[in-house]
C-alpha cells in the first residue's frame, strides 16, 4: 500500500509575495480616504474657486477677510489676484495647493505664528501681482536688470489690499 501523497509546501517567496501589495494598497486606500473625507469636510472645493469668502472658512483668517473688505481694492482685486501668480493657470493652483496644504496643516495644528507672517515665496507672488497690475504707474522704477533689487511694493503700500485693521502687523519679506 502506498503513502498518501503528502501536499506539496508552497514556496515562501509565492506565499508572502501577496502581502506587501495589500499593504501598499491598503495605505493608499486609507491615504485616499482620508484625504477625500478631509478635502469634503473641509469645503477643499471651495478654493478652487475665486471667492475671497472662502478664505474666511478658516477662523484665523476672518479679520484678513474683514479688512479686505474695507480696503481700496476690495472693488478691483480678490484674494488670487494678489495671492497667486498670473503669469499661468498651473502657477496659479500650484501655489493654491501648496498654500491651502500649509495653511491647513498650520490652522489645524496651531503652529503659525501670531500675528500671521507670508513666507518669502508668497512675498514674491504678491510683488509680482503689484506689477502685473500696474505696470504702467512702476515701469520707470523697475530695475534695469534682470533680478536687480526693487523695493518691496506692500513696504509702502501695506495697507493696499488688507485696510488698517492688520496693516501694523509685521510681514516676513516685506
């Protein structure tokens, strides 16, 4: 009488070979959800559009929001016109991203500075939105070359697009 053929041992590299992509896979699931769980809760969607109310979403930024409302280019400027590039539609949403990234992480987690201070790379946004827009009244004061020095438009000009309600407070980069 014969043994029983005894069942053949799978190889351990076929038996583990599954696990690492359920769990990359379960990682990006998780990731994914969350993220889009956050990005509705949060009203993401909102800023991909051009209203100043929805920079208001986040309380720390109500009073930037009111003193907008009292300024002089409340009429003619909103908060993209000022805050993001205009030089292309991908410059645009990638610092829309990169900045709500920032900004909600820092909200969120209650690590930013008080009184709020704009990073370098956004003081240059603006400094290039003040001349998109008025290049005709600045032209004349525009350095000669290329990334030559050029004082700071908002240095003067702080209280422009947000009223005096936060025009003393202190701006990195300005």
């Amino acid at each position: 009488m014969a043994a029983p053929a005894s069942p053949e041992k799978p190889d351990k590299k076929t038996k583990k070979g599954w696990v690492w992509p359920v769990l990359v896979a379960a990682a990006f699931g998780v990731l994914g959800g969350l993220g889009t769980f956050t990005f509705g809760y949060g009203e993401g969607y909102a800023y991909l559009g051009n209203d100043p109310a929805s920079c208001a979403n986040c309380h720390v930024m109500q009073e930037f929001y009111d003193s907008w409302l009292k300024s002089s280019h409340k009429a003619v400027a909103t908060c993209n016109d000022c805050h993001t590039p205009h030089d292309n539609i991908i410059a645009k949403y990638a610092t829309k991203a990169d900045n709500g990234f920032f900004h909600s992480l820092a909200f969120t987690t209650g690590d930013y500075k008080d009184p709020i201070q704009i990073k370098e790379r956004n003081s240059r946004v603006v400094q290039a939105a003040c001349l998109d827009c008025h290049h005709d009244l600045v032209n004349h004061m525009l350095p000669v070359e290329r990334g030559g020095d050029m004082a700071s438009c908002v240095h003067c000009h702080r209280s422009v697009g947000h009223a005096q309600s936060v025009a003393p407070r202190r701006y990195e980069g300005y």
